[in-house]
C-alpha cells in the first residue's frame, strides 16, 4: 500500500481508529466474560496496545502533514520538547 495523498485521508484513519478502539475497549475488554478469563484479558490487552500503537502513529503522521502554523504546530512541537 502507498502512503496517504492527504492530510484529510489520515484525519479520517485516525478517527476510524479512535471509534473501533473505544468499542472494542467498551464491548469487548471491558465485558464481564472476558474479565473472567485471564487469557482472553491478556490478548484483549495486546490488541488494545496495538490499537492505540496504530493510532498514535497515524496521529504523530497527520502532525507531520499539518500547515505549519496553527493548533497543529504548537502540538507538535510540544510532542518534540517532551521527547527531548
């Protein structure tokens, strides 16, 4: 697959990825069976980690397309001070 043509495009990603991670969090993490199981809550747990693996991803690559002022910059280089 190629990268993304647009700012937009990963909005949308990132957005999709926000709504499948808090349902899968609220319907099936969170789901009394599955906190009955320790091996299902383990899996649960890696799958919400890269969930959220993908999701920070796409956001750390929407900041990098962002116009360079506005919201957008300030975030990121705030990103950039805290990693330093």
């Amino acid at each position: 697959m190629g990268q993304f043509s647009s700012e937009r495009g990963l909005l949308e990603i990132i957005d999709r990825a926000q709504l499948i991670l808090t349902s899968w969090q609220a319907f099936v993490e969170e789901h009394p069976e599955t906190q009955l199981h320790p091996a299902l809550v383990s899996i649960s747990d890696e799958v919400t980690d890269l969930m959220a693996a993908f999701y920070l991803e796409a956001s750390e690559m929407a900041l990098d397309q962002a116009p360079v002022s506005g919201l957008a910059t300030d975030v990121k280089m705030v990103k950039k001070n805290q990693m330093m």
